[in-house]
C-alpha cells in the first residue's frame, strides 16, 4: 500500500519551502523505499528552490542523505530491507558509451526510480537529484543506494551523497592530488573544505585556503589546511605563489565558480599545473582571456562533476576511513535540525554560517 510521509516542498521560484504530506508508492521493478535518517542541507536544494536548475515545480528537496531500506521492488538484488545507505544520484548504467569506455563515473544515462512521488492530490514531485530525501521515507532506484558500515553515524556519512564527495573527489579523483604536492583551494565552503580534507588524507604538503571570510578560513585549518590567504585582504595569486617558492600550486581548485576565482586558479598554478573547476556557475557567466596564456602553459583545464566518484567503490572506503579516525567527516556537521527548520537552515546556509546543517529524522 503506498505511504503518506511528511516531506519538504519547493512549489514555486523563491518561495518558501512547506513541510506537506507525501505520497509514497510501494516500491516498482529495481526501486527501493528508504526511511531516511538523515538528510543534509546543501546549495543544491537551494538551487532548485530558487529555480537555478530547472522549473519543474513542485520539487520535493533534499539529496545527501543516509537511511535503512525498508521495502524493495522485483528484481532488486542490490540491497536488502535492513541494509544501512548512503544515497546517491549516480547509480551508473553499465551500457552507455562512458560506461563501454570503462569511464562509468561519466555514465550520460544513470538510473533514477520510475515512479513518481506525489502530493495528496495526485501532483507528482520532482525529487531533487532523482532521490528527495527532506523527507521521512523516499523512493529511488536500486542504483542509487551504497551500503555502508551499519555503524556510522547517518548525520555524518550522508553528507558524502553530494557535498562531502564532490570537493574530496575533486581533489583526489579529478586533480590527482597525492603525496608531496602543493594544493591551493579557492572558496572554503563545505565543498572546498573537503577537498582540503582530501588534500590532506592523501598527503599534500603545502595546502593553501583561499577565502574572503574569517571564520571559513579557521574550518578549512581545522579540516588540514596548512596555510589560510584572505583574499580580502591579499591578492590571492600572489600570495599562492609566495608560498610555493615562487612556482605556483600544483593544483588549484576553485570551489566558487566564478569568472574572477577560475581566473586566481588559472594564474596561481605552476606552469604545469592543474585547474579543477568545481564549483558551479551560473549560465550567464562568461570568460574572457588571453588565448596566449592557454598556450604558454602546459598542465590540464578540468572541470570536477560530483568528484568524479564511483559511489560503490568510493562511498564504503571514505566511511571506513571516517570509522578508523583518518578522515574527519564529523567536523562537517555544524547544527542537527528538523524537517521543519529547513527554511531557516537556507538562510543560516546563505550568511555563510555553517558548513553544513543536518536534518534528522
């Protein structure tokens, strides 16, 4: 029988979310419900909200999120009631071109469940990322949910289902930082501190947070910077390069994504440097530059999408190293909230206030 459960709604550009009833359908071919647990608080929901991804209204809100599966559809063999997981919105195809081409963390054609979510009414629901988690129990594809040690803390290991993730895998799996390199981060935020984070698990020697705020640059030290540039204060390329004998970083990553903070990315590398662009801007942004200066410079231009993760192989590793006290993933829950404190998480979210509110269920 399908389930009614409360969930957060987007119904218009702007507007201020709603806690509604939602309509959950028993679970289809390869679908899964999940009681959710835990949902985090990310850009991306406020995106949707304000219309930046698309206006498929109504949207049902939330995605970096950890639950236990509760009922499965035919043919499910992935997971099983009981199993704890984090959710994700790449469940790769195995067919499409990447996927041949053994690049599946480029998969064009991830699953995503088939039916809908709805409200009372019949309306059916946009879940954000394909997984709609700001709510007690969600609908999604087998696909989409990583099983990972029972033990760990939902509130915690969720926030690899998007944030976490996309900044650690930036770093690690799109820049190929390791051990010995130099690593600046522009835009310390929690995407830009976790690819400090994994600047550090990996063994970078000089990692360099750039921001224009005070308290973000005292996270990003707690979270394994070495050095902090305020770059409303100090020209941020020069300030790189000074602490990099001069050279430039090996890799910078810009977690803005602004014209002017790829631009510092670009100009605070080393010659042969590497640019990873992970951020998200907006699609009115433009560049202008010098073609010359893409010329003169070897290195490689990367743009970093969800970290270029594979969540079966990624999601278990991060949290066992989360487990054995090597990655500090707890350091990025700043507040636990309820369903009904999302709105106001948007706002505390928007000044700049936390790393990452946390809704628990």
């Amino acid at each position: 029988m399908p389930q009614t459960v409360r969930g957060i709604v987007a119904r218009a550009k702007g507007e201020p979310v709603e806690v509604v009833p939602i309509v959950i359908p028993d679970p289809g071919p390869g679908e899964v419900v999940v009681a959710v647990q835990a949902c985090g608080v990310c850009h991306t929901d406020l995106h949707y909200r304000e219309g930046g991804i698309n206006d498929e209204f109504p949207f049902l809100l939330g995605h970096e999120a950890a639950g236990i599966v509760e009922t499965v559809g035919e043919g499910v063999d992935h997971v099983a009631p009981g199993d704890f997981v984090v959710l994700n919105w790449r469940a790769v195809c195995g067919q499409c071109r990447a996927c041949k081409r053994g690049k599946p963390q480029y998969c064009f054609d991830t699953f995503n469940a088939t039916q809908k979510m709805t409200l009372e009414d019949g309306t059916e629901l946009s879940p954000a990322l394909g997984i709609g988690a700001f709510a007690e129990k969600t609908l999604v594809h087998q696909g989409q949910c990583t099983k990972v040690d029972a033990d760990a803390d939902p509130s915690v290991v969720g926030l690899l289902g998007c944030g976490v993730m996309a900044g650690l895998g930036a770093a690690v799996n799109t820049g190929g930082v390791s051990r010995g390199d130099t690593v600046a981060v522009i835009g310390c935020g929690g995407v830009g501190d976790a690819a400090i984070a994994g600047s550090r698990l990996v063994g970078a020697r000089t990692i360099i947070a750039v921001d224009r705020d005070p308290k973000k640059l005292e996270w990003a030290r707690e979270l394994g910077a070495t050095h902090t540039v305020n770059a409303a204060e100090t020209d941020a390329v020069e300030a790189i390069q000074e602490l990099t004998d001069g050279f430039g970083a090996d890799v910078v990553i810009d977690a803005v994504g602004r014209p002017e903070t790829w631009k510092q990315a670009f100009y605070a590398r080393d010659l042969a440097g590497t640019v990873v662009l992970v951020g998200v801007p907006t699609p009115d942004m433009t560049l202008d530059m010098p073609l010359i200066d893409f010329f003169s410079r070897g290195g490689a231009l990367k743009s970093s999408w969800y970290g270029d993760c594979l969540p079966e192989r990624d999601f278990p590793q991060l949290v066992d190293l989360y487990r054995q006290g090597r990655l500090p993933l707890e350091k990025f829950v700043t507040e636990r909230i309820g369903l009904d404190e999302v709105e106001q998480a948007f706002e505390t979210m928007h000044r700049g206030e936390v790393l990452r509110s946390v809704v628990v269920l």
